[in-house]
C-alpha cells in the first residue's frame, strides 16, 4: 500500500499557499549584475518580473529618464548601451532560484522546458560504466549535455567526466545571480560545444553582508530525506576598493535505494519505499515477422526464463528444474504457459527469445537498481577584487568542491543461463544427480540470481573540482572612446575517483561453483590450480549464505577502481568598445583571443584494466593465475587505464551595426561575428553567426533572428578513452532466433574523430508591453539545428542487428559465435547526422491587485517548447533516419511537448506560488507500426507492435513564504503535490529524465539576509 500524509497535514500546507520560483520571460538584455538595472534598459519581462521586496505597481507609468548602463549579453561579446542580441535568452533570477527551494539549482534550471536530456541524481542510477552517476549536467534541445556549453561568469569549467561536461552541483549556489540559458547556437562567440546553446551562471561579484540557507525535506514515502546548509560573506574595505567574498555549503540527499529482488513483480506494485507504480515492462519479441501479428508485445511483470531467484537449469532433459531457498528442486513456474522444450537450446514454448509474461517472477532484477542516487555536496568558494580605479579592476577566485554519489546497479549478480554445473558437484542434490543419471547426462546449464550474496553491488563515485581564477576587467580610454577588456588565466583541476563494493571476481567465480569431492570427502574446488591460489568452494543452489572465506575469496573487498584526473588551463583576453558612431548609432565591436589545454589520465585496478601494457598487481590486488592479464575479471566496472591531451587556439570577432532608428520605420541593428579555431587533434575549424532585430514601428512588435555555423569538437573520452567493459544482458541473437545472451561490450574511443559542424537557426516575434495591453509580454520562436559529422557509437544490439541486415560496415565489431564468450566493441565515428526544429513559446502578464482590494501583485507565466522533429541519421548502408520526436524513452527523449506554467501573487510580507509541469504522451519508437492483426511484415526498419504508448505526466507544485523580519524569512515547499506517478517504460523502470520517481516531496527551511 502507498503511504499517505495525513489530510489535515495536507490541509495546513495548502492552507498557508505556495511560492515558487518562476523563471523570467525571455529576455534579450541582460544587464551588468554588479549594478542598478535602469528601466529604459530591461526588456518588458524583466520590468514585470515579481519582486517581492518592492511595492506593488498600481500602474504602467512610462519608464524615468534614466541614463542607460553597459548591457553585458550572454550569447554575445558586445559590452555597450541599448544592444538587443538577436539570439533568445531566458533568465532565472536569484530570487526565483531561491523560491523553487531545491537541494541543487541544477534541479530548477532543469524544469525549463528547452531543456532536455539533462541528467542528475535519478539518471545513470542503473550502471557502473555510465559516468553520469549523480552528475548533475545540463543539456539543451535534447542534443545531449556534450552539445550545451555550460559556463561560470562567461568562462569555462574544468569537466566533470572524461566528456567535459560540467557538473552544476559543484558550483557556488547561494552566490548565482542569475542563470542565462542562450536557446541558441554561441560557438562564434564561446568556441565548442555551443550547439545546442549557452547555460551561463553568473555570480555576484559585488555581495556584502551574511546571508544562509538552512533547509530540510523529505518524500511522502518517508525517503530521500535532504538537508542543506548555506552561508555566504561579504566585506568592502579601504574605501569599496578590496572586495572579498565568501561561501560555504553542505548539502546532502538520502536518495531512493533498491526493494531488491522481484521489483515490479507484484501486480499491487513492489517498488521501494511504496511506490506501487512500478512494475516490469519489457517487449516481448516473438522472433516471427510474417504471420500477421505483431511481432513485438509490450507486455508487464514480464520474467526471464533463463535464471531464478535460488537457480534454475536452463536447457536439457532437467529444464524447468529450479530451487527453493533450502537447494530443494522444484518445478519452475513458467509465464505464458510455457512448457520447457528440454533441448540443448533450452526453449520455451509459449516464450519468446527468453521472455515470458507472469510465472515466477521473484528472482527478477531488471528493476532492482536504485531509483535515486545519493548525493553529498561540499563547497567552499571566495573570491579578492581589488578597485585600482573606479573603472579597473583585479581579482582572483577559489572554487573548491567535493560531490559524492551512491547507486545501487543491480542485486545480485545473475546468470542468464550462461553457467554449466557437473551433476556430481556435490552440492547438487541427490535427486538431481539421479535424473541426470537416468537421462545419460553428466552436466547442465544453469542460471541464478546470486541472491546468496548478501549485499548488492553498490557504486561510489566522487567528484572533486578545484577551479583558480585570476583576472583584470574594466575600461580605458582610447582612440576617443572607452574601451572595455576582460583578460584572465584559469587553471581547473577535476579528480574522479570511482569505487565498486561487492562484485564478484569472474575467474574465482567461475572456479568456485565448480565442486569436487577430496579425497578427504570435504568439498574443495575442482581446479588444482585455483586451489593453490586459495579457492574456496561456492554452493550456488538454493539460498545458504556463504562462508565468510567464499565471499572474501570471490568478493574481494579491493572492487573495480577508477581514478581519473583532468586538467583545463584557459588564458583569454577580449576588448570591446564603440570605435565610430553610425547615423543609427554606435558601430560596436568585440575582439579577442584564447589558448585552451585539456588533459585527463585515468588509472584502474590491475583486474579490470590487466597488467598487459599498463599497470601491475599490488598488495590490494594480489597476482592470482586464475586471472587474465587482459584484464575484463568482475562482473562488470572493468575500468581502463587511459590518457590524452589536445589543445585549441582560437580568436573572435564580432560587430554590431545600428540600420537604422526612426519613429517611421523603428529601430534595428545587425549582429555578425566570427571565430577561428585549431585544434591540435584535427586542424583548423570556422564558425560565424549572423543575425538582426527589428523594433517595429508597430504597437509592441519586435522581431529577431540569427543563423550561426557551430561546432562540437570530439571530448577527451571520444579521441582517447580506454577501453572499458561492461555486460550487456538480454541482447539477441538474429542468426540464432530464440537465442538471448550476455555480451561483453567494450567501449573506446578514436583519435581520428573530427569536429561536428552544426547550422542553427531561430526566428522570432515578440509582442512586448503594448499600449493597450501594457503588462503583456508574448514571444514566439522558431528554432532549426541540422548537425553533419555527428560523432556517434552503435550499441551492441544494433551493430549486431544491422550486421544480419547486411550492412558489413559491423560486421568486424562483434563476436558472438560462442555463447559463454560473446563480445562487441563500440567506437564512435563521424557519420551520423541530426537534425531537431520547434518552437519555444513564453508569455506574461502581471497585474497589481489593489483593485480588488488586496496587497501585492499577480503574475502569470508559460513557457513551452514544441519539438517538431528530432531526425538522427546514421548515414550506413540500408539504414533509415529514426525520428525522435515524442520519443519518451531513453535519456535523449525530447517528447513532443513540454510546458512550465506558474500562477504567483507577492506582497512585502509573503508569497504565493502555483506551478505546473506538464510533458505530452510519447510513443516508444515513431518507427514501429502499431497493429494486433493483419500486420505487415515486420524488419528491422519498421517492425510491427501491437502497443507503443509512454504516458504523459502532469505535475503540480505548490509554496509559501513569510518574511518574519527584513532579513529573516521561513517557507515551505511541495513538489509533485497530488503525488503523480512516474510512468512505466520497457525494459526500464521509467524515465527519470522526463517523470518524476521520487513523488510527492516536502521542504521546509529558513533564510537569512542581512
């Protein structure tokens, strides 16, 4: 049974109503955070957006005579008064990261519907090798976080992982100003990765005084407990020339762990902590295309039928024979009906390629894994300004941080049939061996869950990040005109380290379940040499615990180990200025230049990486025999050892001409700027961007559009990954039909890689404050990316697919000729292409409410993206492009619609806010036909389906907040407050990039300004 919170608790909370942060209409203008925003200066939207500290508006008075300041644009370089960049940008405030009161800002820039595919705490929970393990890394447009640029105040950030993304969670949080989320392609102004658009966090450089954070909260569940503790410092001294700023936090989220096995088994739901919504989806594949049905079914509490709980035999005359707890042979209960065949392939009748619906589904472990990983942040940042004039100014900055993450992959450790046991190992029981005896066999395949292990594999991963600035920025006059320049060198070190608790170590394994009799009568291991080595016998039939000598044997308590460490260096310098006046204004120009280096080394156990060309055996991982020097020895997390390093040189320019600016035919400006850029592994690459706006001399009308050539280049893990394993389970064999198996797939990377060349193109019209509707702010963009030269890896079960289907280029990847030893490598190339267009869509309207008699104001929010296509092209023979909008599965799902909507009323005294998150229904693959009769014939471009549907999720957010004093202020917080279900997906436990598996989640907290 679910839990649920008690009604009057639920009452109260609504009771004392909501506030949440709500993201500011897309805005064109960005002004300095170090000054006053004069109001001649904002866009619309930011005039209109919510401040809670300032008195109501009781009307729309035209805006004071204010001199304008230097308008800084992220997206563009150009520093200057009255610049409108043509390229979209949405904002969240300070204030409005506050409001949505999450453990990690990385959470409340993720709702923005723009972005999709970010990762965070619930993705990459499911797998040692993923690398995404809690990072929390933004991605725009569904392209992927390797295709986002994330930034701290305009410069880069020392990567995470071995992709070079960076991790938000290790940022200064309670210091961000702002947050500048560029919808679209900045490589000319920012170099790489700027595809899919711009993430910038901008600090406050200028902060005096103390403010903390303190905050608490739980789910409905009664997990996934967090708190988080925030504090920050700031002092001018010698006049408000030495500037120094502090801050510290600690933040830390229980997570959601594993139920364990049989997850999604029970048709009243069996997930962790309650969650009854989980259950065990799969799609069945028949194996037959053209009998007029379907040829996969989307069914639940699916069960494999090649492994159990306590062991099951697989194939042969005994197939069908499983155990209880206590090694006793029963028979196994079959789904579907099925009737074990008893051939050497060990097939189902009933079943399909080791699938079956129902039956005994108590040893099942596809969605065991934890639903959220834990996460531990510490951080620690400060940063010394020093005024040498008014205008000019040196400083440094210190970022130190620590994130560590906790996931359970999987229980167990299972074998899907893949074993083979003597029938005279003497812990087979008696009545088994007889059986074989009688139907002339000396031996069976077999598979188990390993459920005698008596703690699941578990994956701590930490992140550390040491970033050190030091820079001067200000102006100086020249050639008639003030010119601005901002130089800077930084230095970024990430460090990774990666440890894996309780896997079993193969060839002991392997050598371990393979029993003897001594001559003694005691039951030693069969292999002489293991023996030597200190084997210990393992019992694998039924549920007896291992003796503490088996599980320190095959269990080592040294697991896989990875150790990574990468270095950026950046020297910038850029200069903008206004060097000549234009009859519609100022002509401005930006101009500059970069170095980059990055390197990264990786170092990993001698069992996972082997001794052959790099590394050796040590005191924590002994030599043994039994072990191949190759490396590949656990279950899985068999790191590599690896290395590399390029580096990039590249200069800029960009300019910015006023057309022209008059009452008859309004105000535009031309936008153009250009970046070479070389790069050490691939020579030199050209990006340029073009755009406009248009200030109509229409009531309110604006328009704006850019186009700009972008590029990604390949990342440190794409050119120079060590090869690293991982088991890929439940992959088919087409040569074999019914055949299902283990395959050990081995990820590289290749040097040969090139850059990815992206065109963008956006185009909008924005309705801002006109006269007859003055608090109303509507925007409406198109947006077009097509990228060439994508650099893409096939996985394992596709690349052995496509080999069937007769495209040879996969042939030489795989080999999966013997069963026990199946194997695939994966390598990225440049030949695949994408190509995404939509639109985004925002809209505002705020109104004060002291004509209905009330304090303070209301606004209204939506923003929404709509993603017409999402077109991948693998570019090989006798393939098709696969269209991905609506696609709801997988981590890149970009569904077809996703909205953010938020109702808020602020007084001096408390807020109020509603919010709605809201993404459409999506099908499983556009390229499946859906039918249940009278079907097709199915192939691999278009098989048939007789369901392909992934639910929509609709979600709601409620919050509060008081002021108690100017500088002391308590609110509360309900996220996903009707408690919405996360939806179910095949061959996954959901999507946790899309829908929400936490549930219904409370927080309380305090704040402190002063």
């Amino acid at each position: 049974m679910r839990q649920v919170i008690n009604f009057a608790v639920m009452r109260s909370v609504l009771a004392a109503s909501t506030m949440l942060a709500t993201p500011a209409f897309a805005q064109d203008v960005l002004q300095d955070a170090t000054k006053p925003v004069p109001a001649e200066s904002q866009t619309p939207a930011a005039q209109a957006a919510p401040t809670p500290d300032a008195a109501p508006a009781t009307e729309a008075a035209p805006a004071p005579a204010t001199p304008q300041s230097d308008i800084v644009v992220t997206g563009s370089r150009i520093i200057s008064s009255g610049f409108t960049a043509p390229t979209p940008t949405q904002v969240l405030s300070a204030e409005s990261i506050a409001k949505n009161a999450q453990p990690n800002v990385f959470t409340t820039v993720a709702q923005l519907p723009s972005l999709q595919g970010s990762t965070g705490a619930t993705v990459g929970a499911n797998g040692t090798s993923t690398g995404v393990q809690g990072l929390s890394a933004l991605s725009l447009r569904g392209l992927q976080p390797i295709r986002t640029l994330t930034l701290i105040d305009g410069q880069r950030v020392v990567g995470a992982n071995v992709t070079g993304v960076a991790d938000v969670s290790l940022f200064p949080q309670l210091l961000i100003e702002r947050v500048d989320v560029v919808t679209g392609g900045a490589s000319a102004s920012y170099g790489s990765d700027a595809v899919g658009g711009v993430v910038n966090f901008v600090t406050n450089t200028r902060f005096t005084g103390f403010k903390a954070n303190l905050q608490s909260g739980i789910s409905t569940y009664g997990d996934d407990g967090n708190y988080t503790v925030q504090a920050a410092v700031g002092k001018s001294l010698f006049n408000d020339r030495l500037h120094l700023i502090g801050s510290g936090e600690y933040s830390h989220e229980d997570g959601i762990g594993s139920a364990g096995f049989g997850v999604g088994s029970n048709p009243d739901g069996s997930g962790p902590g309650g969650r009854n919504w989980l259950v065990s989806r799969n799609l069945i594949n028949r194996g037959i295309t053209n009998d007029g049905g379907p040829q996969y079914l989307d069914r639940s509490f699916t069960q494999a039928n090649n492994t159990a709980l306590y062991g099951l035999i697989t194939a042969g005359p005994l197939q069908g024979t499983a155990f209880d707890v206590n090694g006793n042979p029963r028979q196994f209960e079959y789904g579907s009906n099925g009737v074990p065949l008893k051939d050497a392939n060990g097939n189902v009748l009933g079943c399909y390629n080791g699938v079956c619906e129902g039956g005994d589904r108590s040893g099942n472990v596809t969605n065991a894994n934890s639903l959220k990983s834990t996460i531990t942040r510490l951080s620690g940042y400060g940063r010394i300004g020093f005024d040498i004039d008014p205008d000019n100014e040196l400083y440094t900055t210190v970022n130190v941080a620590r994130v560590t993450t906790g996931n359970i992959p999987n229980v167990g450790s299972a074998q899907f049939g893949n074993l083979t046991l003597q029938c005279a190992n003497p812990y087979v029981p008696t009545s088994v061996q007889e059986a074989c005896a009688a139907n002339g066999i000396t031996q069976f395949r077999y598979g188990v869950d390993n459920a005698i292990f008596p703690d699941s594999i578990s994956v701590r991963t930490e992140r550390e990040q040491y970033r050190f600035v030091a820079g001067a920025k200000g102006k100086i006059q020249a050639f008639g005109g003030d010119w601005r320049y901002d130089a800077y060198y930084q230095h970024g070190t990430g460090i990774t380290d990666i440890t894996v608790r309780d896997i079993p170590l193969m060839p002991r394994y392997n050598a371990a379940i393979q029993a003897v009799r001594a001559p003694d009568g005691s039951i030693t291991c069969a292999n002489p040499a293991a023996v030597a080595s200190g084997c210990v016998p393992l019992n694998i039939i039924g549920g007896e615990t291992p003796s503490a000598a088996a599980l320190a044997y095959i269990l080592p308590g040294n697991g896989p180990y990875q150790h990574t460490r990468q270095t950026q260096d950046v020297a910038s310098f850029s200069v903008s200025g206004e060097p000549l006046q234009l009859p519609a204004g100022a002509l401005s120009v930006a101009f500059g230049s970069e170095y980059r280096h990055e390197f990264y080394q990786v170092n990993a156990d001698p069992y996972g990486n082997g001794v052959v060309t790099s590394g050796a055996y040590d005191a924590q991982y002994p030599s043994d025999p039994l072990l191949n020097p190759q490396g590949g020895n656990w279950y899985a997390g068999n790191y590599r050892d690896g290395r590399g390093a390029y580096s990039v040189y590249e200069s800029f320019l960009e300019v910015n001409a006023p057309l022209f600016n008059s009452d008859g035919v309004g105000k535009a400006n031309l936008n153009a700027a250009g970046r070479a850029t070389n790069y050490s592994t691939s020579g030199t690459v050209y990006t340029w961007k073009v755009g406009a706006t248009w200030d109509t001399p229409v009531d309110g009308i604006r328009f704006r559009g850019v186009t700009s050539r972008d590029i990604r280049a390949p990342n440190l893990s794409e050119l120079f990954a060590a090869p690293v394993t991982s088991n890929r389970t439940g992959t088919t064999d087409p040569f074999n039909p019914g055949r299902t198996l283990t395959v050990l797939q081995t990820t590289t990377g290749n040097t040969a890689l090139r850059p990815e060349v992206a065109r963008n193109t956006e185009f909008g019209v924005i309705l801002s404050r006109p006269s007859w509707a003055p608090r109303l702010n509507i925007s409406v963009d198109y947006y077009r990316i097509k990228i060439k030269s994508a650099i893409a890896a096939l996985d394992a079960q596709t690349q052995i697919n496509l080999c069937f289907a007769g495209v040879t280029f996969t042939c030489n990847s795989f080999d999966i000729s013997d069963p026990n030893n199946a194997s695939v490598t994966v390598q990225p190339f440049n030949f695949a292409s994408i190509f995404t267009d939509g639109f985004d869509i925002e809209a505002s309207y705020q109104v004060p409410l002291s004509g209905i008699g009330l304090p303070g104001q209301a606004s209204l929010r939506g923003l929404a993206t709509h993603v017409k296509n999402f077109v991948s092209d693998r570019g090989l023979p006798n393939t098709i492009p696969i269209q991905g909008a609506g696609v709801n599965l997988g981590q890149g799902a970009t569904p077809s619609w996703k909205v953010l909507a938020v109702q808020d009323w602020t007084t001096d005294l408390f807020s109020m806010t509603l919010q709605e998150r809201w993404i459409s229904a999506g099908v499983i693959s556009n390229e499946y036909i859906v039918c249940q009769t009278n079907c097709p014939v199915s192939t691999i471009d278009h098989p048939t389906i007789d369901r392909n549907h992934l639910d929509s999720a609709f979600y709601v957010d409620i919050s509060a907040s008081y002021k108690f004093t100017d500088a002391v202020q308590g609110y509360v917080k309900v996220d996903n407050m009707f408690n919405k279900d996360a939806a179910t997906v095949p061959s996954d436990i959901t999507n946790p990039g899309l829908y929400d598996v936490v549930g219904r989640a409370f927080r309380v907290g305090m704040r402190a300004n002063f």
